[in-house]
C-alpha cells in the first residue's frame, strides 16, 4: 500500500518537505501542548502587570495625600469635604483638582464617567457607570478608610466618621490603611470590612456590593496604601485578624490625644 504525503514547496531552494498527515497532526498536538503549558505563566505574567500598575496608583494616591496635608497644616485628606455641593468635594475629585477648589492635582487625573486615569484599578474588569443598577464602579476603583480619615456626612454611621484627624493621630502610619482597592461599586468610602476587594492572585468571588465581608476573599488579596505611603498587600485573614494584624483600618493603629481624640475634629 503506497502512503499519500502532502507536499510543501518551500521557494529558495525549490525543495519539497513531505509530511504524511499524521506527521502534522503530531505537530498540531505539541503545539496545542506548548500552548496549554505557557498560557497560565502567561496569564499570571499580565496579572502581575495590572497587578503592578494598581501598586503604582496606590503609590501616586498616597503622595498626594500627604502633599495635601503638607499644604493644610498635617491634616488629613477627609472623604468628603464640608461644602454646599458634597458629591464633586468627593475625595478623588478633591485631590486630583477635578473641582477647581485646591488649585493643585498632585499629579493625579480623575476623568467623570470615563475608565481612564489615577484611579481606575487595571485588575477590575467592571467599568465605571456600565448600567443603572447600582452595580457598577460610579466613580473609583479605589476606596477611602473613613474610620481613620473621617469626613463622611451621612447620619446613619457612627459619628467618628464624620470627623478630621491629622497625621499625627496615627501611632502606627505605616500600618494605617488610608486608601484600598474597592468592592462597594457606587461608593467612595468604606461603609464596612465588605467594601473592601481582593481581586489580586485570585478573582474576588464576591458581588458588587456585596454585604458579607468573608464570603470568598480568603483567595484573592487587596492593595491598600497606608498612611506613611508604603503600599501594603494582603489577603482578608492579614487584615481583619485581631490578635496580630500588620494592618489597620478601623480605630486601631492611632491613638487620642487631648486635642483630637480618636473622635477627631467634628467636619461638619
């Protein structure tokens, strides 16, 4: 019986290569092989990079707040400024100059309704205002530590989120956790552990607003950076455990003075 071959013509030389079809079929396997080995290194590679430029922003996030308290006589950047017009004194409008009240950006870029700039994290696939549901990122990717930083309005939350501190109330700035990737979607503050995401290594498991703080981020981790301007990555078991935590997001981690107290400075 005669094997049929197929025949490839390569032109310099005018030399025929003859491959019998199970020879290419051979060939196909180990290429799909190959392929199949490299994509997760190459996978893990790209969230790496994202991964990366999320530390960058948190970086740059954390120089311009300590620029502003620089220039406001060490005061914190609060999450929202006192003020008639509350939502463009937000605190990513306010430090990146978006409402034209400081007269300085710091060097970072805050564009309305558009994915792009200082605060979008490039791991969070949801776009901001995607849909009308709510279950979106309306504004950042990131999110700001109320409990520390104060500023909130609302009058359904406790009232030492609704005060200023300075930089000096920390005990431990390295370890205060000032702003972090965020999971509340329409929202600029931590309302809770759940507004916290950790979509670094492993996909935060979690909905948009999601409201129960452990159901699957046990895998993933969270960028935060701290108050003294270090960038901190950790899963939710180093955040949130109590007996020995590296990290601080709610009153631990500074303490009261007789000027300030851990209530701080009323804002409003």
């Amino acid at each position: 019986m005669k094997t049929e071959r197929t025949s490839i013509k390569n032109n310099p030389g005018n030399h025929n290569f003859n491959f019998t079809l199970i020879e290419l079929l051979v060939v196909i396997a180990i290429i799909a092989i190959l392929a199949a080995i490299l994509l997760p290194s190459l996978q893990s590679a790209r969230e790496r990079g994202k991964a990366s430029g999320c530390i960058n922003n948190l970086k740059q996030i954390g120089t311009a707040f300590n620029m502003y308290s620089d220039d406001f006589g060490d005061w914190v950047l609060p999450a929202t400024q006192p003020g008639a017009s509350n939502y463009e004194r937000d605190w990513y409008k306010h430090i990146s100059n978006y409402n034209k009240i400081i007269g300085k950006s710091y060097g970072l870029t805050y564009y309305k309704n558009k994915t792009i700039g200082s605060f979008v994290c490039p791991s969070e696939g949801v776009e901001f205002n995607v849909d009308n549901t709510n279950l979106y990122y309306g504004h950042t990717h990131y999110i700001i530590n109320a409990h520390f930083c104060g500023g909130s309005y609302s009058g359904n939350i406790p009232s030492y989120m609704r005060k200023a501190r300075k930089r000096t109330a920390a005990q431990k700035p390295s370890q205060v956790m000032l702003v972090m990737d965020s999971k509340t979607g329409n929202n600029y503050r931590t309302p809770g552990s759940e507004g916290f995401a950790y979509r670094h290594g492993r996909p935060d498991t979690r909905k948009l607003n999601a409201a129960t703080s452990n159901d699957g981020v046990g895998k993933g981790k969270c960028n935060s950076v701290a108050l003294a301007g270090n960038v901190v990555t950790a899963d939710w078991n180093e955040i949130f455990d109590n007996s020995g935590s590296r990290f601080y997001w709610q009153q631990r981690g500074y303490v009261p003075t007789d000027k300030e107290g851990d209530q701080g400075v009323p804002l409003y």
